[in-house]
C-alpha cells in the first residue's frame, strides 16, 4: 500500500483531470463570484496551470472588449454616485496566486489564498468531528448566509451519505482522493455539483482525504433512513 506523504507527493506532479465550468471561470474573471465561491476557484486556479491559462486569456479579452468601448459622456451626479459606491462590499475575483520561489522543506499541502484564510498550512486547522469518519472546520469567508465553507477530512475508505443538493456544491481535493458516480477526484480536482447529482462519495482508502468545500444551500440525505435527518441539517 503506498504510503499518505507518497500518495501527497505523486499527486501532487500530476495535473487536475477535473475543472470549474467555463460558466464558472468566466463569472470568476469577471468578478461575478461571491468570495466563498472565488476562494474555491482561485485555489484550484493555485492547482492547474490549465485553468489559470484561461483565466488570464478570458481577463485579456475583457480588457480588450473595454477597450473598444465608446466613451460616454457623464451625466449629472456620476461622480457623486461613484464616491457612495467605494463603501460598497467587493466582488472583485480573488487574485491569481503569483509564483513564488519555493522554500526549503516540504510542499504545504494547503495552497494560497487559502493558506491566508486558515492562518497557515494544515497543521493550524482545528478539526471537529461530525459523524465517525468525518472531521470538519469551517473556513470564516465572506457572508455566511449565503454560503458555508469548510474544510473536511475523510479517513481513507470511508464513505458519506447518499446527498443530493437544494443548491451548488464545489468541492476541492488538496490531499488524497474520492470517487462517486461523477468520477474519481484527485488533488487539485474540482467536483461541481447541483440538485441534479445525487452521489455517495467515497475516499480513497490509500490515506485521508482532505478537501476544501463550499455550499450555497443546504445537502440533503437520500438514504432510506438517513432522509429523516433532513430537518436537522445545517448549511
């Protein structure tokens, strides 16, 4: 069996197989995102040079589509309604990370931004259990009424209940790996989901399975009995 810090460093050479939505990537250059959601999206962005390529190619055909714009006179006011506007919350995308000379030691499993977020690599999180098998840690992230994130970490072998969703999922995999109906995720990956996918994940049971997860509404159970513990689930 290959052991957790080999399984971290194998996958961590490879390339994610498992992207945000073009939708998605163009609501992200665009600033279109609230911060839970560009969080997730800017991690994964840390993760796949792929995605970060089209970010930057979708940013550069915004500015040029600006550029080409006409300009407008001002009307009366404009300038007074721009001043009330700077205390006005930001939805600008979280910044693309910047390469960065690596330093002496072992790669973080954690990859900025979220590294910020959480105040350090993943030896600062402080883990609590939800169900045996599930530890969970919220991620304090933009308003908490329109989104929950948190990070989860799922011992190796362990299946969730059967879900669905009353909203999105996006779930990142930063460490070890999970299958359901939709594919195998491995780090780096971004699992979508939505109403439509009803799944059981399952780690892989090589090591834990650390992901980095944010919902917009709350799951909810499909299992025979586990459905009657709807009621009591929280976002």
């Amino acid at each position: 069996m290959m052991e957790p810090l080999d399984h971290f460093l194998q996958a961590a050479t490879m390339a994610p197989s498992h992207h945000p939505t073009e939708d998605l990537l163009l609501a992200y250059a665009a600033g279109g995102l609230d911060e839970a959601m560009s969080l997730v999206v800017a991690t994964h962005l840390a993760l796949c040079p792929r995605c970060r390529a089209e970010v930057t190619r979708l940013e550069a055909v915004g500015g040029a589509l600006i550029d080409d714009l006409a300009p407008a006179a001002l009307g009366a006011g404009t300038l007074e309604a721009v001043l009330a506007r700077l205390d006005e919350p930001s939805h600008d995308p979280i910044p693309l990370p910047v390469a960065r000379r690596r330093p002496a030691g072992p790669a973080p499993v954690l990859p900025e931004p979220l590294r910020s977020y959480v105040g350090g690599d993943i030896d600062r999180i402080g883990w609590s259990r939800t169900i045996p098998g599930l530890e969970e840690a919220d991620i304090v992230c933009g308003d908490r009424r329109r989104s929950r994130v948190r990070m989860m970490r799922i011992r190796g072998g362990m299946g969730m209940p059967r879900h669905t969703h009353h909203g999105n999922e996006l779930t990142l995999v930063l460490a070890g790996g999970f299958a359901d109906e939709t594919g195998h995720f491995l780090r780096g990956d971004l699992a979508v989901t939505d109403p439509s996918i009803d799944h059981r994940p399952v780690a892989d049971d090589d090591g834990d399975c650390i992901c980095l997860a944010v919902t917009d509404a709350p799951l909810r159970l499909t299992g025979r009995f586990l459905r009657l513990l709807n009621p009591f689930l929280r976002l």
